[in-house]
C-alpha cells in the first residue's frame, strides 16, 4: 500500500492513532482510539489543529496511553503530473499553487510535532481505489470498514482511513 517514511515514532504500539490530511484552509483530523475503534473527526485550521495535538497529547499523558500522529505526505510521491491540452497555463500555475500550500502545511505539521515532542511518522498517501469521486472513499465506504454513524466530509474521511489503516485494522467492505 504506502511506503512510510519514519520520523519519529513511539517505543510500543500506540493506544491511540491521530490521522491528518494537511490542507491550507482546514485539514482533516482523526484520533482514533485503537482498543474501542472509536473516533474523533474534525477539520481545523493549522493553529486549531496544533492547540489540538497538544491537548491530545496531554489527555494520552493523563490516561498513560501511548499515541503517534500520521500525517499524509504528498510531497513524498514522485512528481508525474500530466494537465490536459485544454487547461490554461494560469489554471495550472493556480493547482500547482494550491498543492504546494497543501504540502507546505504538512510539512510544518510534522515540524511542530517534532518541536512538541509528539511522535509522528508521515507516510506517502494511500492508493486511492473506492467508489468515490476521484476515487476517493465514501462516506458509505468509510461507515462500512469503521462502523462511524455521523457524517463526514472528504477531509475528516482520508484522515480517519489514515489512522485505521496505520492501526492495522481491518479495511474490508462486507456486503
């Protein structure tokens, strides 16, 4: 599936699985409690989400639980970007854009997180191979493989499928 790029990461394995999908304006957030199969969905923004790691970490201290945080890093997947004939250079020069921002905020993720001594391992994204638009997991999908009941959007979802895939949970859709 996805080949891990270690940076810093717990002695044991983890009690609790915190999955990021970085993005400029909001990112995709998942702690999920591995022993109860429980989640917490959210988007935040950059600053949101550190205060947020920081009580994550705090409440694992508390309760004596280990945890590590992965964020999904798109930068580690090799550069094979074809635009269509008909996208204008200025469309192009504005995706590029996006993306990078996308990459950068995940890149200052696991910045903080090793100033904060959180451990944290970022990994190349997942194959995307669901029903979805661009073939992204639904939110049929994702209730399917976790049992989660409330809606989610496409952040929160590759967030949560993040930390349950790290978790070593199963991923099968029984019909």
């Amino acid at each position: 599936m996805a080949k891990k790029t270690i940076s810093l990461k717990p002695k044991a394995k983890p009690d609790r699985v915190i999955g990021i999908d970085p993005d400029a304006v909001k990112s995709g957030f998942a702690s999920l409690n591995i022993k109860t199969r429980t989640f917490d969905c959210k988007t935040l923004a950059f600053a949101d989400l550190i205060d947020r790691l920081n009580a994550e970490c705090g409440k694992a201290e508390c309760l004596h639980e280990t945890m590590i945080v992965i964020i999904e890093g798109g930068w580690l997947n090799q550069g094979n970007w074809h635009l269509p004939s008909s996208c204008s250079k200025s469309k192009a020069a504005a995706q590029g854009r996006s993306v990078g921002m996308n990459h950068q905020t995940g890149i200052l993720i696991a910045e903080m997180c090793a100033h904060l001594h959180i451990p944290f391992e970022v990994v190349k994204p997942l194959q995307k191979i669901w029903s979805g638009r661009d073939r992204k997991i639904t939110h049929e999908e994702l209730a399917a493989i976790t049992g989660i009941k409330r809606r989610t959007n496409q952040e929160e979802r590759d967030a949560a499928l993040l930390a349950w895939w790290y978790a070593g949970l199963p991923i099968r859709i029984t019909k």
